[in-house]
C-alpha cells in the first residue's frame, strides 16, 4: 500500500527568513524528540552557487510500546537523512528527506520545495509531499 499526503503552505515572510529558520530549526528545548542534527556532507558548486547539505538528524522513538513488541520497533532512536539544495539565485530550497532506521523494511520519504511565492515577492511558497510505502 502507498500512501501519500501533499500539503501546501504560503508563509507571509520573506524567502531568506523562512529557509533560515526551517535549516536551523534543530535541536531546540522546544522538540523533545529531535535530540541531535549532524551535518555530515556540505558542498556548494562554483557555477551555479548552488548549496548542498546532507544532515542527518537523531530522534527518539516515539512509537508505542505495544507496538515495540516486534523486535525491529524496539530501538531507542530513529535516524532521518535530510539532502538539501539551496540556490538563492533562483530563491528556491529542495529538501529530500528519508528514515535510515527502517529502511530495510518499509520506505518513507519527503520531498518540500520552498520559493518565493509569484503572488507577493515578500512571502515564501512551501509545498511538501510525504510518501510511504
């Protein structure tokens, strides 16, 4: 079974503020569940400018303990790899994240794509698609 969700946001900031934030949005004391970010590739092509970022982020397991009876569930944290590409030049942001930890057994993916918003140049445009399968 797939199952997908798009979710479309229009933020009424500027581009550069909300791409500031969402990149370092982690950790936080405000996110329990998001004990660590490790940037662990970083690179930034010398023609088109663009910025790639590959981080991998540390989560507790929240799934239930019933649930952790499968002894595959029963880890203490969830690893999730985050790719981004920023190009300012274009003021757009992709982001491509997965889960590590299961990925052997199931995959979950998400794919947002930030931009300046073509209704007022001061809002940034954000589209997200998760999928699992």
């Amino acid at each position: 079974m797939v199952i997908t969700v798009e979710i479309r946001k229009m933020y009424k900031y500027p581009f550069e503020l909300v791409v500031n934030i969402h990149l370092n949005k982690y950790p936080t004391p405000l996110e329990e569940h998001v004990t660590g970010i490790k940037t662990v590739e970083e690179k930034t092509d010398n023609i088109s400018g663009i910025i790639y970022r590959r981080k991998i982020a540390t989560c507790n397991n929240v799934i239930p303990k019933f649930l952790r009876k499968i002894n595959f569930l029963n880890v203490n944290d969830v690893h999730i790899e985050e790719e981004s590409w920023l190009d300012m030049k274009q003021r757009i942001l992709n982001i491509k994240s997965r889960c590590l930890t299961w990925a052997q057994y199931s995959t979950f993916h998400e794919v947002s794509v930030f931009k300046q918003s073509v209704e007022n140049p001061n809002w940034c445009a954000v589209c997200c698609c998760c999928c699992s399968l």
